[in-house]
C-alpha cells in the first residue's frame, strides 16, 4: 500500500451492492481498516472508504462505497452506480433468500451501471459454515449463469478479503489498458481526503418532501 501523501495515476470507483445484512459493511471495514465489527448496524445511505494500491508498478486510488440493501434506498443509492469501475454483488452463504435475491441486483447494475463495470459475485460469512443454506456449487453455478469470478469470503476471518479486491482491481486495471479509456471525469468522485478511513452519509429518512395537490 502506498503512503497518503503519494500521487495517483488512476482512480477506481468501486460499489458493494446486495441485500440488507449480508455483510456489505464489514466487507469494507475489513479492507479499508482491517477491522471487523460484531454489531454492525445496516448502511443508512452509503458509505465510503478509500486506499491507495499498486498494479503492475502503477498507483492506483480504489474509492469503495457501500450503498444500503434495503428497497427503499435503491433510488437514492442509483446515482452512485454512474462512474463505477468495479462492483461486488454479496450475498449471504446462510441466507437463501439474499442468494434469491441476485438477480435483482445484476439487473440494477445492468440498469444503472456502465456497460463494461467488472463484477464479481462475492459469497460471504464462509466462517458459518454450520449454518450454510447455500452451496458452495449453487455459488459456482450462479457466478457461470451472470459470467463473472465468483469467491467465498468472510470479513470475520478474514478470508480471501485481500484476494477478491486484488482480482477486481487487477481486472479493472486490465480493461483500462485496452480501453485507453480517459478517466478524467473520475475526478468528480475524489472526495476522500484521508486514507484508510471509512465515511458515513446518513440519510435523514423522517423528512418527507411537500408536494402539491
């Protein structure tokens, strides 16, 4: 990793996506900080880190948001696909219903997102492994049917953290160069001014806009 007061040459945008309590937050908690915690409460809004990495001898800035996977914020949290490089879509290996639920999400991404956004399927909380409702195949075949890499994670182990984002930035790193895509306009997403830190925006969900009858 870089030191903070190194340059750049390139910025990835990179979104977490999926149901509510897969994991999503301490996901990012553990590679941005290498910390994991037990009462992680559900993204309200998004949340962002930021870390600077090396690929292939070239400086890269990695901008991670964590959008919330509850219903109700896929509106808000739309505006936030647009300029993404990269994106993991996480289920829950105990929860079926988040497995069920991918579909959706590749959908959205699809939707909002760039055509040419690398994704991977991401499977977490492989450390409960006495409490699996899906399969590790079911994840394989899952992962053929939406044509991206597919890993078993666990911010809680730690396992395979380092290895899932290394993938999806040597990935990135890989269409840019045959691209020779421009990636100016990133700047608009350089917000993150402190390095390994990890920012919540909260949505104020009692305010309600007036409208006219």
């Amino acid at each position: 990793m870089l030191d903070d007061n190194d340059d750049y040459e390139s910025l990835y945008k990179i979104i977490i996506i999926g149901d509510s309590g897969v994991g999503k937050s301490n996901i990012l908690g553990r590679y941005i900080r290498n910390e994991f915690r037990v009462d992680t409460k559900s993204t309200v809004g998004v949340e962002f880190g930021s870390k600077k990495v090396i690929i292939e001898n070239t400086p890269i800035k990695l901008q991670i948001w964590d959008t919330a996977g509850q219903e109700r914020y896929r509106s808000i949290t739309s505006a936030y696909y647009k300029g993404s490089k990269g994106c993991f879509i996480v289920y829950d290996i105990t929860s079926l219903q988040s497995f069920e639920n991918l579909g959706k999400w590749l959908e959205e991404i699809k939707r909002s997102g760039d055509k040419t956004i690398s994704i991977i399927l991401v499977g977490n909380k492989c450390d409960l492994e006495s409490e699996r409702k899906v399969s590790l195949e079911m994840g394989k075949k899952k992962a053929e049917e939406m044509n991206c890499p597919f890993y078993e994670t666990s911010a809680l182990s730690n396992t395979k953290i380092e290895e899932v984002f290394k993938a999806m930035c040597e990935d990135i790193f890989k269409k840019a160069k045959s691209e020779k895509k421009d990636e100016d306009d990133d700047d608009d997403y350089d917000i993150v001014k402190d390095e390994n830190k990890i920012i919540n925006i909260n949505i104020d969900t009692k305010k309600k806009k007036k409208c006219c009858k």
